[in-house]
C-alpha cells in the first residue's frame, strides 16, 4: 500500500483541490489531504489499482474519504462537501 501527501499529487490535482478551496476561501493549508493505492484488481484481473483519498480538517473532527480510482472525481465530491458545510 501506497500512501502520499497532497504535495505528491499530480500536479493537475493539487491546482485543481487549490483552486476550489479558493473559491470558497478557504486555504490549501487548512487541510490534511493524503491518498492510499490499496485496491488491487481481484484474482488474475486486469486493470487499474483502486485508489482512496482522505480530506480532513486539520484540528477538527471533520474527515471525507472519496474514491480517488480511475474515472472517479474525488475533487467535484470534494467541492460538494465543501458547499454542503461538511468541513465547518
């Protein structure tokens, strides 16, 4: 299993997460932002390693996990919580 911090992230990632916490004025650094590669396709299948990233709210209770994998959108999801007040 494979974890990294947010500063490891591709760098499209981490414009992207800063750019929305700037829309809702929020900073980078309020944020503990790490990923886990620990889905492994089952048996002999193909395909891509699953991937899970945990946001939290540094010196909150506040903590989402979404689903970083292929395809999936954890940074909208993350936009969504955002506007919801899920990080207040």
């Amino acid at each position: 299993m494979a974890s990294h911090l947010l500063s490891q992230f591709p760098k499209d990632e981490q414009d992207d997460f800063s750019a929305v916490c700037q829309k809702y004025g929020r900073a980078v650094s309020e944020f503990e932002v790490v990923d886990d590669e620990n889905q492994y396709p089952g048996g002999d299948r193909v395909g891509p390693i699953g991937r899970q990233v945990t946001v939290a709210l540094r010196g909150k209770s506040s903590v989402a996990l979404y689903d970083g994998g292929h395809g999936s959108a954890w940074i909208a999801d993350f936009e969504n919580d955002l506007e919801s007040g899920s990080f207040d």
